[in-house]
C-alpha cells in the first residue's frame, strides 16, 4: 500500500514513524508541505518521499491522509480534488472540526472518507484513534420487508434502528425483478410516515430495491423532501435479491456529476466478518 500525506507537521511525523516501525517501506510514503524545512526533517529522518506540490504526492497513492491545519484544509482539498475523484483512493482526515460533509463537498461525492482523531503516542505503537466512516461507507443492514404494499413506519419501528444507521430495504420488488421488468407503478415504496420515522432516528442512509423510493405521486415527492432534508441519502435502484440478509457491510460510490441532484452509483454489499469488536456489534 502506497501512502501520502498532506501536511508534513508533528502528527504526521508521529504516524510515519509508527508505520515505518511496523515494517512499510520508506519509498511507499510521500509527504507534501509547503515547508521545505520540514521535508527536509522527513527526508532525513526517514527516508521517505517528499514534494512541495500537494498533487504529485498523491498521484500513486492507495490512502491520503490529509494531515493540514482546520483553516487550511479546504483549500488543500481542492488542490487534489480532481485526482481523488478520479482515481477514488481512500481518504482520512485528521484534521479536528472539519466533518465528513465539508470533506465530501470539497472532494466531491464517491470518494470513500474516513475522520479520525489520532495521538502523538501513534509514534511508538501506543496511540489510540477513534474512526469514523462516511455516510455511504460502512456496517449496514439488510431489512427484509413484509408488507406488500409499503414499507411502513409500524415495520421500521420494529427493526430498532439507532442514529447513524444505514438500511437496506429488500421487499416484494426483490422476488417480482421489476428492476429487470417494464416499469410498473405499483411496486413497493416507502410511506411517508415511515420517511418521518428514518429522519426522527437520524438514519445515515436508507436504500431500497426500487427504482424510486417514494411512490408514484405527491406523497412520494414529500417522501423524497423529508428524507433529504434530513440529511439522509437515498440509494434506490438496488439489486438486492442476492444480498446476504442483516448486518453487512456497505460500499456506495456515486460518480461526481457537476451540478446534478442525483448520480449512478456503484454499491456492493458483503457478510459481515463473525469476528467483531464490542464497539461494532
């Protein structure tokens, strides 16, 4: 894995020697800074590669870790805006107050981030971190619906979902294929009080195996208005006849169109491992 930072300062000198300890190779860094004080610190500390252009280090990278002051980070994202949305690496921040949404509208949407808030002790192997992915990456839940004509506030309830939560909707759309049919309007879509109760939760992301999450109608327009103005994303249009049932984990990558209110996406689902930590399950 090829790794690049932004931002040349003390907590990426600390994570660099940590990664270094643990046996990367110094030619699979590249630190940009605008210093050149502070690459030659690097250099000669640890061999690594270094650059003044921001854009030069990232061009190989597999993670950039975007490692700049608050009041400097937009600008900073804008310098390789174009390459990260290309090439799509993923993309930690370790920046404090600066949240995922700034990151994903300076970026650009599909490109897979991550906030964290790391310690100097990273440099000896005893440094603790808190992680947090975006909202279109991460555990998810697959949530198998009864009702044949709705998805219902009554069904969601019974499902416990908690803040930050993503869900998958997988109804009689699924096993009719009516993604694979000519369009046909009854298929199963969400109420609107089902919409109300997913923004009431705080819900990250709701997806659904429909070409459309609300139904044909004023009432499916005022779904689609309580959701986003929730801040929730929508993923509709999802194949999820194979999909593994309950807790999976979810990658969502929509292409970055200038302008436009919605995007093709590309979403995979997998099983999630057996062996979780506390904080996952």
């Amino acid at each position: 894995m090829r790794i690049a930072f932004i931002g040349g300062g003390h907590m990426s000198t600390s994570l660099v020697g940590g990664l270094l300890a643990r046996g990367l190779a110094p030619g699979d860094i590249a630190v940009a800074d605008p210093v050149p004080a502070q690459l030659e610190r690097l250099r000669d500390s640890f061999g690594v590669r270094t650059s003044l252009d921001n854009l030069q280090a990232v061009r190989d990278a597999d993670l950039v870790v975007l490692a700049v002051k608050p009041q400097d980070m937009a600008a900073a994202a804008h310098t390789i805006a174009g390459e990260i949305a290309t090439r799509r690496p993923i993309v930690v921040s370790i920046a404090a107050g600066i949240r995922l949404a700034n990151l994903g509208a300076w970026l650009g949407p599909g490109v897979p981030l991550v906030r964290t808030m790391p310690n100097r002790p990273a440099l000896i192997g005893a440094g603790i971190t808190g992680a947090c992915a975006g909202a279109l990456v991460g555990p998810a839940l697959v949530l198998d619906i009864a009702d044949s004509r709705r998805v219902t506030a009554a069904e969601l309830r019974r499902a416990r979902l908690r803040r930050g939560a993503r869900v998958l909707l997988r109804t009689a759309n699924s096993a009719r294929g009516i993604l694979h049919a000519p369009f046909a309007a009854d298929y199963v879509a969400l109420d609107l009080a089902a919409a109300r109760l997913l923004a009431a939760r705080g819900v990250r992301a709701v997806g659904i195996d429909a070409l459309s999450i609300g139904a044909p109608g004023e009432e499916g327009d005022e779904v689609h208005r309580v959701l986003l103005a929730a801040g929730i994303w929508v993923i509709e249009g999802l194949d999820l006849a194979g999909a593994p049932a309950g807790r999976v984990d979810l990658v969502c990558l929509p292409l970055r169109l200038a302008g436009a209110e919605g995007a093709p996406a590309r979403v995979l689902v997998r099983t999630r491992p057996a062996t979780r930590s506390s904080v996952e399950r």
